[in-house]
C-alpha cells in the first residue's frame, strides 16, 4: 500500500491547486484524475472583479484578486512560465440603464481600483467603461504543466474512481492508496457522488468558440454581455452561453449561432473569421454562489473543494491556501465557505 497524506480526485484547477499547495507545504499527495477534458481545460480563465449588469465588485475581491495575482506570479516564477495574462476589459454600456450604473460605481470610492473612466467613441457606437485589473488564466497550459509536475513527483495517477472501492479505517483506503483523508475534486460530477451530491450545487452549462481572423484584432478584452479574448494577433476566443436546463457537455448549432450573433453585432469585422474549436462543459455553481469547502459530518476522513462555479481562476488561489492551512494547523474555515453551513440538509446521507 502506498501511503498518502492526501488522495486528491480530480485535476481540475481545484484539485491541481490544491495539489500543487499542498506539495509545497510538505505533504505527500497523489492527484487521481481520468484523463478527460474537464471545465478548468476549457473555461476562459477570466478575472474581472466588477461583473453583472449592476457593475458590482465580487464577493471578498479585495483579497481574493491579491491572493489570485501573487499566487500565479509565483507559479510563473517557479515553472519559469508565464500563466496569467493582464489585460485591460472594455465593457460596453449598451443600455442608459448601464450607463447610469456606471456612473454610480465612479463615485463610489471603494471601486476605484477597478473602474477606469468612462469614454465616448465611434467604435462601438455606444459609451465604453474601462475596467482594471483585469486578465485571464491560460488554464489548459497549466493545468498541462501541473500534470507534468506531479507526474515527476510520483503524484499523480489516470483512471476513474470507484466510490464503492473505498474503505473506511482511521485513516481510509483505496486501491493501493492508504490516506489521511480523501479530497474530492470532481467539479460537477460530484452530483454523483454519493458523500457530498446533496448539496445544493447549480449546475450550468457553456459553450465557448475558438476563432481564428484573417486581420489583426485589438489587443484587449472585450465585455458586452459576451466576452471575447484575443489570444494572439490572429486567434481569439469568445463565450460563453449559458444554460441550466440541459445539463450535458454536446455542442450545440444554437449556443454556436447565438455566440457569433453576438459577436458579429458588435464586431461586423469578425464576421471574416472562421470557427477552428467548439467547446463545452459545466460550470460546478452553488445556490449562495459560494465555494463548498469542508469536511463530511459522518465520515470525516472525506472532504469537499470545490463549488467555484465561473470564477475559479479568481478564487482557488486563496482557498486553497487556506484550505491547506485548515488541514496542516486546523485553523476554522470561513462559515461562508464551510459546508456546515447545509449540514442539516444534507446529512443524512
């Protein structure tokens, strides 16, 4: 038996992480993952901390942004690669309604940091605010060089995880693996699974499009209800629907359509540019928009990270940190990020 501090299921940008903090601090880990494109590979990876149609900061961005900045900076530092792209958003205020929003948020102080000015131009026909402190994550080439690090690290194992497989000790077992406790990772396949499937996760599905143009795009994010991401001088990409009816990761004409429908009313150069990838998955969203983060009531050597919904590339750098913190010197988690906060609705599993 190969003996573990912490057996981690999933290689998402929770599970790698969370993996990648714990490694650091000392602990022997193994990261067990199936090997398919999962959400973290596809998502966008954007960070931008004022979103919605009311212009409202994110919650605990004024130390999640920080956590998010400094822990990528360290990342590029430490693979000698760089994984966190800053770069300016444009948001267009398509409506007077969002305009006066904007307005409003200018005044206000606490998001100074975050909103530019706002400009009058020609080139979308409509008023632009600037946006700071922006960027996006390439996360699929992260996630790729977490892959290789724990695989060098005899840390990582590809094959897909059999909840009926485990045993329960004072610590608990699995295949070979004898851990601590086991971090469960799966993103929305935890909708199956049978420790922590009763929490009140929102599962929402999205379609992103890779493009390719024939001219140079701006070199800067662009928000208009949609977003598009120049990836280079010719590649970019843009999304990402939104469905929580069918919860299914098909490609569908429709989310294609309505995404450069979108696109082409505001772009009408980009209407030259060609489709080279069609991609979709599920966002592991949660009721309170919260992550779920903790320990089963029952079975305390089974654990939960996971519930980062569309914002995990600006919120796992710190919660993992503290999440690992809470596992070396058992430090509280926060209440707004513990699952004891369901504990009555769930537990009798």
């Amino acid at each position: 038996m190969k003996k573990v501090d912490f057996l981690i299921i999933g290689q998402g940008l929770a599970g790698s992480l969370l993996g990648f903090e714990l490694i650091q601090r000392g602990f022997k880990v193994v990261i067990l993952d199936k090997g398919v494109e999962n959400a973290s590979q596809i998502a966008a990876g954007l960070i931008n901390p004022v979103t919605g149609m009311r212009f409202v900061k994110s919650a605990e961005v004024d130390f999640l942004l920080p956590a998010a900045q400094q822990y990528y900076n360290y990342l590029a530092y430490f693979f000698q690669q760089k994984f966190y792209i800053e770069k300016p958003m444009l948001r267009l205020l398509t409506s007077s309604k969002a305009h006066q929003h904007a307005i409003k948020r200018l005044k206000n102080s606490d998001y100074a940091d975050y909103l530019g000015d706002i400009i009058e131009t020609t080139r979308f026909n409509v008023p632009i605010l600037e946006q700071k402190q922006t960027g996006y994550l390439q996360t699929q080439i992260l996630l790729n060089t977490l892959k290789q690090f724990f695989i060098e690290h005899d840390s990582y194992q590809q094959s897909t995880f059999d909840y009926e497989a485990i045993e329960f000790r004072e610590t608990v077992s699995y295949d070979s693996i004898t851990a601590q406790k086991i971090i469960f990772c799966e993103g929305y396949l935890a909708y199956k699974n049978p420790w922590f499937s009763k929490l009140p996760f929102q599962l929402a599905k999205g379609e992103i499009l890779t493009l390719k143009s024939p001219q140079p795009l701006a070199d800067y994010l662009l928000n208009y209800g949609q977003w598009m991401i120049p990836l280079d001088g010719s590649s970019f990409r843009t999304g990402a629907t939104f469905d929580r009816e069918r919860i299914n990761t098909q490609l569908t004409s429709k989310g294609r359509h309505d995404l450069l429908t979108c696109l082409h009313t505001v772009l009408p150069e980009t209407k030259m540019a060609t489709v080279t990838k069609q991609q979709a998955n599920i966002r592991p969203c949660t009721l309170d928009k919260q992550p779920f983060i903790g320990f089963h009531p029952k079975y305390p050597q089974l654990a939960i990270f996971n519930g980062f919904g569309a914002k995990g590339s600006l919120q796992i750098p710190y919660y993992c940190q503290q999440f690992a913190t809470n596992l070396l010197k058992k430090v509280p988690l926060s209440e707004t990020i513990d699952i004891k906060r369901y504990s009555m609705a769930w537990l009798p599993i």
